[in-house]
C-alpha cells in the first residue's frame, strides 16, 4: 500500500455508523486505512433515566465517551458536531459544519476518498436530515468560496450508502456487498461499547428492558446474536450485488454509490471497499 485510504463515515447519532459499518471498519482499520467516524449529534436525549433528564450534558459526556471507546475497538476515530439530540435540521450553519468536517479529513484539497452515509429515507428525522446535509454538502465541497476557511477539494469524493430496509422511494438495491465474518467479533465489540444504547435506552424504548441480562458476557452474547441477525439480513439482501467479496460469507455489510459524488471504476471499489481479487 503506497498511502492509506481516508474513509469517513457520517451518523445522526454517536452508535450509527459501527451499528452499520462496523464491519468495513475492521477490515480497513486492519489493513492500514485512516478511519473518522462523524456523529451530528450527541446523543443527548437517548434515555428515560431522571438523572439524564434532569441534565442532558451528561448523557452527552456519557454518549461521549461510549463512542470513542466504540471507535477504537475498530480502529477508527470520532468527531462530533455536538448538534443536540433531536434537533439535527437541514440549515446554513449545519450544512458548512458538514462541509468543513468533510473537506478537514485527508490531504488538504484532496479530502476523504470516500463518504458513506445512510439514504434519506428512514424512520428517524435525525437520520433522513443527516443524510440530507450529507447530499446537500457534495458539489459544495468543490467550490471555493463556500466556507473559505477549508481548504475546497479538488477532486469530488466517492459517496455511498450503507444499507437499510425501507421502500418508500424504492428499495435499497446492494452493489458492494463486504464479507466481515472475519471482523465479525470486533464489531460486536464495537458496538457494545455503547451500553447506554444497546443495553438500556432501546431495549426499554422497545419495552424490552426487563429481558437485558445484568452481567457483560450474557449482554454480550445477546448483542452478538442480535448483530448476527441483522447481518443475515443484509446477506440475503447482498446475494446479487455486483460486486461481491465472499458469497460463502455468513455475514455481510452491504453498499450502494451515492450517485452524487465521482462515480469510481470497479477496481478502485473493490480498493475502497476491501474487496480482494
């Protein structure tokens, strides 16, 4: 490998992106690529518990916290834009930070060499406006005079989405599809490094809360088999991707290109998204 890669990737909320992509992490961290994970909010609101309630700020520091510890089970770093909770909106002074962050990763002028990000459709408002100013960032990141105080990219970023089940404008149609079997228990890892969220505030937002177990192995071994399950959603759904890296995999992380960034040659995906031969 001559230089790194620079890969960022971009979350409403401080767990978004190794929840998805910590897979691709794994295997990129591991073969020497530069990582940033890219969180909009702080995750301040994520929580029933009166203490948190009572004062959001430490929720933040906790999510804080949690996140960086999340990061670098997969080799990655963390940056936050310390939007509240909640509150991310598609705006002027949100959409430079979106800018600003992006351009800031890698060499000056030349940026990341790839963006992902989920699509624009979901559930939560947090996500489809975190995708949004992802989108409404791209052209932007090449014109000089927007946000002059970062250096604008010469060359446009390869932008893609990470996989997702909803059809309301169509459904997410894998090309890339990434075999993690081998990084599978990093990711777990990973992504029990968020305890406040997997452990606490979804399960009891789910009504499940009495079900977690109280001591890290069983937690553990739950989180694994629920990640396990959700891998083996994206690995049906990745069967036909155009590109696929093991079709023996049991697990899968799954891609698509963002039309709106450079439209890469099939070698160079396959250099991005660690796909070998």
């Amino acid at each position: 490998m001559e230089q790194p890669l620079h890969i960022m990737f971009i979350g409403a909320h401080p767990d978004d992106n190794e929840l998805n992509c910590g897979g691709l992490t794994a295997r990129l961290t591991n073969r020497g690529h530069k990582v940033r994970y890219v969180s909009i909010t702080n995750g301040d609101k994520g929580h029933f518990a009166a203490e948190y309630i009572d004062n959001p700020a430490r929720l933040a520091e906790r999510r804080l916290i949690e996140a960086q510890n999340a990061a670098a089970a997969v080799g990655a770093d963390y940056v936050c834009l310390n939007v509240h909770d909640g509150e991310v909106y598609v705006d002027k002074e949100t959409t430079e930070a979106v800018i600003r962050t992006i351009r800031s990763f890698g060499e000056p002028g030349k940026g990341p060499d790839l963006v992902i990000f989920n699509r624009t459709v979901d559930y939560h408002r947090d996500h489809r406006y975190t995708a949004q100013l992802v989108v409404d960032a791209t052209y932007m990141l090449t014109v000089p005079m927007m946000c002059p105080d970062t250096p604008f990219l010469t060359r446009m970023p390869v932008f893609a989405h990470w996989f997702d089940v909803f059809t309301e404008h169509g459904a997410f149609v894998s090309e890339i599809a990434v075999p993690i079997d081998d990084v599978f228990e990093q990711k777990v890892d990973a992504v029990a490094c968020h305890i406040s969220q997997l452990f606490e505030w979804l399960p009891y937002n789910a009504g499940q809360l009495d079900s977690v177990p109280s001591d890290d192995a069983s937690r553990r071994e739950r989180l694994h088999d629920q990640l396990l399950a959700r891998a083996a959603v994206r690995t049906a759904a990745a069967r036909a991707a155009r590109l696929h890296g093991d079709p023996r995999a049991v697990s899968v992380e799954a891609y698509r290109i963002c039309e709106y960034g450079r439209r890469p040659s099939d070698g160079e995906l396959r250099e991005l998204f660690t796909i070998d031969g």
